[in-house]
C-alpha cells in the first residue's frame, strides 16, 4: 500500500515538469552609428509546445530609471509579428513596465494563448527595435533576456495535456555600435586615395 502511495504521489509531482530543451539565443548585433529603428529577432530552438510567456529585454543595467548606472540604447518596440506566435490566438500585454519612454532599456511581454493552443519553441521568439542614435562607434552595451533587473523569462508549456514549465538556457548578447556607412565610405575613399598617391610617387 505505501508503494502505491509513493507512486501516485511521483506521478502528481511529474504533472508539473520542468522542460530545459529550449535554448533562446540573443545574439551579438553590430548596429551602425545614427540608427534610430533597428529591429532584432530573438531565436528560440527546442521544440517545445508553448502555452505562456513572460519575456523580459534590457539594455546593459537597465539604466538610470531602475538604478543603473549605464546610459544605452533605448528599445523603442516589441513585436510578435513574423514569431513562433503568429497565427494562433495571443492575448498579449507587451509593455515597458508603465508608458513607452519610462524605462527606456527595458521591456517586459506578458503573453498566453487561448486554451488548446500551443506555439512550437522553433524560430523567432520575439523582435525587438532599438535605438542607437546618441552611440558611438565602439560603444558595446550587454543584450540580455536572464539577470535583468526583473527577472528572466518565463514560459510554459504543454505535454500531452499536462502543464509544464519550460526553462529554457539562454545565451545573451551584446550590442556593438559600428561606424555609419558614410564614415565607412569616407575611409575608403581616402585608403584609395593614399594608395594611388604611393603608385604615382
């Protein structure tokens, strides 16, 4: 009797799992100088049938409005179009944690589907847009989706009818601010320039 006892309690314990296949990779983004709406998808692999999510985004510390101390790019959007949630029933609340421009370099997306629906962790989680202008060339600020300053992302999922969690491992990024295309061209012309000189010489 206390077997089967110990048996149905380990069969309620695995109803609610945790799924770690999921991998959301950031990326490193080399952004040009004076961009002011540059959009950057952010991939997940894993397969995982989803149900909910909570996303979160920041910019290096978050900045001055969270009690960091490092001014960065600002995000200026957060969207699901073209991601693994397009075309299933979302009811989303993407949000910057108040109005859009009061935590310039942090975004929170609070997500679920209706029930039954599931989207495959495949593809494109999410795209965000950024805002450089005001950056350097060589300027870096860190990318991340865990250690932000309001938490990592969460989600859940479904298996076969059971409610799981999913823990994905995520790799974060980082934003590399390049010269503008004009500088580039400029620098071109005069290496050109310099080389010809040098022949006739």
């Amino acid at each position: 009797m206390n077997r089967r006892v110990l048996l149905v309690l380990f069969a309620s314990l695995c109803a609610v799992t945790t799924a770690s296949a999921a991998t959301i990779d950031v990326g490193n983004h080399s952004i040009p100088e004076g961009t002011t709406a540059f959009s950057i998808p952010i991939g997940i692999t894993g397969g995982e049938a989803l149900t909910d999510m909570v996303g979160r985004v920041q910019v290096a510390d978050g900045g001055s409005e969270v009690g960091g101390i490092i001014d960065g790019p600002e995000i200026t959007g957060l969207t699901l179009v073209g991601s693994i949630w397009a075309g299933v029933a979302v009811d989303a609340d993407i949000s910057w944690n108040a109005a859009i421009g009061t935590y310039p370099q942090l975004v929170l997306a609070d997500l679920s589907l209706d029930a039954g629906d599931t989207a495959t962790a495949t593809g494109v989680l999410f795209t965000i847009t950024v805002d450089v202008s005001g950056f350097s060339n060589g300027d870096e600020f860190d990318l991340k989706l865990s250690g932000t300053v309001d938490g990592d992302v969460e989600m859940l999922g479904d298996d076969g009818g059971d409610e799981i969690t999913v823990t994905p491992t995520i790799n974060n990024g980082k934003i590399t601010i390049t010269p503008e295309p004009a500088t580039l061209s400029l620098l071109a012309l005069g290496g050109l320039a310099l080389i010809r000189r040098r022949r006739r010489a």
